[in-house]
C-alpha cells in the first residue's frame, strides 16, 4: 500500500520502471558523447585527423561493449524477478 492506502498496479511499476531505466540508459548516452568529445576531439575543423578518428571508434566501441553489458545485466534482473514472481504465486 502506498501513503494514501491503496495498491500500486504492479502494471504500472514495472512500466515507472522500465521508464526509469530508458532515462538513465540516455543520460548515459549524453555522457558518453560528451566524455568522446572532450576527449577525442582537440580542435573542430572540416575534416577529422586520423588520429581522432580512432580515439572516436575507441571511445564509441567502448560504449558499445558497455551498453551491451548493461542490457544484458538488466535483462537477467529482469528475468530473476520474473521467476521469483512466478515461485512466489505457486
């Protein structure tokens, strides 16, 4: 029960929470971009130097292999709350 005394839908908690996790996967996104750009990138000009151009595909490929990582994380939490639900209905 919630302050006012009536339950949450576990519906709409699992989508608050889903939610949630869309968000902070975006504010990481947005972190990401800046860390690569402050890192990567010494001077704007119309063409990048080879040099930041693979500080980019580093820096992009080491996002790439974290957000995998986390996707996965996230869906085995998801998939061990799935189970314990279902243990605790039987």
């Amino acid at each position: 029960m919630d302050s006012q005394g009536v339950t949450a839908d576990p519906r709409l908690q699992q989508f608050i929470e889903i939610e949630s996790q869309k968000q902070r996967f975006q504010q990481l996104v947005h972190q990401m971009t800046e860390v690569c750009w402050e890192m990567c990138m010494d001077k704007p000009g119309p063409k990048l130097d080879s040099r930041t151009e693979v500080c980019f595909v580093n820096c992009v490929e080491r996002f790439i292999d974290t957000s995998k990582f986390i996707l996965n994380r996230l869906e085995q939490t998801r998939k061990s709350q799935g189970a314990f639900s279902e243990s605790m209905i039987d």
